[in-house]
C-alpha cells in the first residue's frame, strides 16, 4: 500500500462545511473522487477547530428523522426491540439499538454547550461510510454538534494512528471510531479515552479496552441477525430442501465470522432438511468465481449458495450463470447497486439481509451524546438487519440510504 501524507478536502452536497482529512485508501469498494491535495492540514485544522454556535443549532429542523412530537430523539421507531446477536465481540449482552433515545431535556442541555465532534474511519470512500457520515453528521445537528473533521486511514495503522493524533489536536468533545486493528491502535485510542473524550467505536473496540471505563459503546449491524437472514431467504428460496454451498472469507473478523455462524446455525437448527453440502473459504470476492465452479462440479445438484456481502453474491451468480444454472439460488448480506439491481430484475441473487445504515449512524451519533450527559449505555448496541427481496428492494433502499434507487432500479421493479 503506498503512503500518502494526510490530505484535506472541503466537502460539498449534503456534508457542506464539514472538514475532512483522509490518508491513504486502497480498497475501497465504491468509486470516489481523489481529493485535493495539501501540505498544509494546520490552515485547514485553524478553520474547522470553531465550535459549532448556538445560531447553527436553532437552524436545525423541530422535527427530524427519529424525533417524536415531544422532541425525544431516537434512532428508528421501527426498529425492531430483539436482535439475533448472542454475544458481542468481547463477550458483551447485545442491546438493540431502539432502545436508545435523548430527552427533550437531554437535547436541550446538549445543545447549550456548543460541542464539536470528529469521525475516525478505518477506510473511507464507498457508500457504506459516506452514508454513515452524512447520518452522523445530520444526526449530531440536531443537537447543535459539529462535525470538525473526518479522517480516512485506508486500511493503514501508521496512518489512523496520525489521524487519531491529529484530530486529537483539534479537541473535539466526542470521537466516533472504528479501528484498523483493534490491537495496533489500541494506546492511541486509550489516549483518547484518558483526555476525557467521548469516545464510540464501530464493529470493534480498541482491545482490551473495557465499555463503560475506557468508551462508551461499540454499535455494529447484527451481523448473526444478518447470516440467520440469509439462511431463512435461501430456504424459503429452494423450498426448505436440498444441498447448499457457502462462499465466506477466510479471516477471523468479528462480523464476517458472525453472519458465517448466523447462516449455518440457522440451517442446523431451523431447516433440518437442507445440507450445507460445500463451503469453501475465500480471500477475495474474485475467489468466489473457482469457487463456485468447483462446488458446482463436485455437486451438480447444489440449489444455492451464501455470499458474505454483495460483492461475493454478484460473482457466484455469474459464476452459477456460466455454468447454465439460472435456477441457482444466491443470498447475502449488505444492499448494494448490484445486488439491489440483481433483486429488481429477479436474477439468480434472490435475497439480502441489509445493513440499515441510517439506523447504525444516528445509534453512533445518539451514544456520543451519552457520553457528554455521562449517560449510562449497553456496552455493545447491535442493529437489526432488513431482510430485502425483489418485492421491497426499493423501500429497502430508502430506508437503508435515505434517497431513492436508482432509476434503472426503479425501471427493473416498474416504478
């Protein structure tokens, strides 16, 4: 991966006025335009250190998404109250994030005092983060919170380490994390934690950093909610018998091993009649093309495989297409442009359980402010998964981006 000295970009359309620093990015799955470079992040960081003032705050709208007529505000009120998750990462009891909520009291306290607030990605560029960000963002408005700076680490632990440094540097009164590797970043997200910051990770904490003490929650999707997902829309797929096969990534990362466990529990509990006949592991989603080919020529007979998120669903189905099974049956996780037009077209990827994204942003905003009102919160707050099939794509896509699908999406499913 080739180092890149942190940059800055003044970002426009729906992030107008929010600053954002960014290293290095390699594999980022969705396209982005380059910034523009800088070698003076200290003029940029003079800019954006101004707190957010009380007029901003007033400009906020009376009534936003996950407000209620008394002004409380909460993440979703139709998010479900159960999820699947039976652990956290580090053992943690799994709390929905529904539960969460500011009083009208709580929001008012928070906007008297002017905070500002920073984002620390671990990779940036793609959908999935520029739509957290912006939910984030709007999220924190609604309490008169800026957001001074956003920072990509592309994948690097040298550069997330100088990003957590450097916006530490700008004194912002809550950091929303998510960690390259929860260990190599460990001491510097503790220096975070020791200033006094409110400090909320995503998908995984810094290790060995304990909720409560050293940060006020982790948030991910339920990603074992995700996996027993896809198991319930593949067997409902291939009416509740026959073989399957699975393409899952070979690494030991708490979200890709939880929907992993989420599918094939659920298919040796629930539908005793299925068989997960083939499962190979993948470094890649370009590993999913051998993959399936060798499954299929092992076992002819195989009626579907799971794809651990979008990217590997769109491959198996060109792989089961090339082999002349357009009846192969493919589920997955995360709503993608592909998938959500593979879905509106009625093609081989016949279900995904999604990510709801705006949920898991505005859950992350929300336990930011528990931490300014030293507000007790669970210690892993999981967010329930959308099951998505060609009947609902598009209100699934609104629901998980806040804007409508696109128009070939749109034309697909005759709206």
């Amino acid at each position: 991966m080739i180092k890149q000295k942190l940059t800055s970009i003044i970002m426009t359309a729906v992030l107008l006025g929010l600053v954002c620093f960014t290293g290095c990015s390699s594999e980022n799955k969705g396209s982005s335009t380059p910034p523009a470079s800088t070698d003076t992040p200290q003029a940029v960081q003079d800019t954006a250190a101004a707190p957010a003032s009380t007029s901003d705050s007033a400009a906020a709208p009376a009534a936003a998404d996950g407000q209620t007529a008394d002004g409380t505000i909460r993440v979703d009120d139709n998010l479900p109250a159960d999820v699947a998750a039976k652990e956290g990462p580090n053992g943690e009891t799994p709390e929905s994030a529904s539960l969460l909520q500011l009083t009208p009291e709580e929001a008012a306290k928070i906007k008297e005092g002017n905070y500002t607030a920073a984002i620390c990605w671990h990779q940036g560029g793609d959908t999935y983060i520029t739509k957290h960000t912006q939910f984030i963002t709007e999220m924190l408005e609604e309490v008169g919170i800026k957001v001074i700076a956003v920072t990509d680490a592309g994948l690097s632990t040298e550069q997330q380490l100088s990003d957590i440094e450097t916006v530490m540097a700008m004194k912002p009164d809550i950091i929303i994390g998510e960690p390259v590797d929860a260990v190599a970043t460990r001491q510097a997200w503790q220096k975070v934690s020791e200033a006094g910051i409110s400090l909320v990770f995503m998908d995984a904490s810094g290790d060995g950093m304990k909720a409560g003490t050293d940060y006020v929650s982790c948030v991910s999707s339920d990603n074992y909610g995700n996996g027993v997902i896809t198991a319930d829309l593949m067997a409902q797929a291939i009416g509740e018998e026959g073989d399957v096969g699975m393409c899952y990534r070979n690494v030991n990362l708490y979200p890709v091993e939880q929907r992993k466990l989420g599918f094939m529990d659920t298919m040796e509990s629930k539908y005793p009649n299925i068989k997960v006949a083939e499962a190979t592991p993948c470094e890649t989603a370009a590993d999913c093309e051998d993959a399936t080919n060798a499954m299929l020529l092992k076992n002819p007979n195989l009626k579907g495989s799971f794809g651990w998120y979008d990217e590997p669903c769109i491959v198996i189905a060109a792989a089961a297409r090339s082999n002349g099974r357009n009846d192969f049956v493919v589920t997955g996780c995360d709503l993608g442009e592909d998938v959500a037009l593979a879905l509106a077209q009625n093609d081989i990827v016949t279900g995904i359980a999604a990510q709801r994204i705006k949920a898991q942003a505005r859950a992350l905003g929300i336990l930011g402010c528990y931490g300014l009102l030293e507000k007790q919160a669970p210690e892993f707050v999981a967010v329930p998964g959308l099951a998505v099939t060609h009947d609902n794509v598009a209100d699934a896509w609104r629901e998980c981006y806040g804007e409508e699908p696109s128009a070939e999406i749109l034309k697909a499913i005759g709206q």
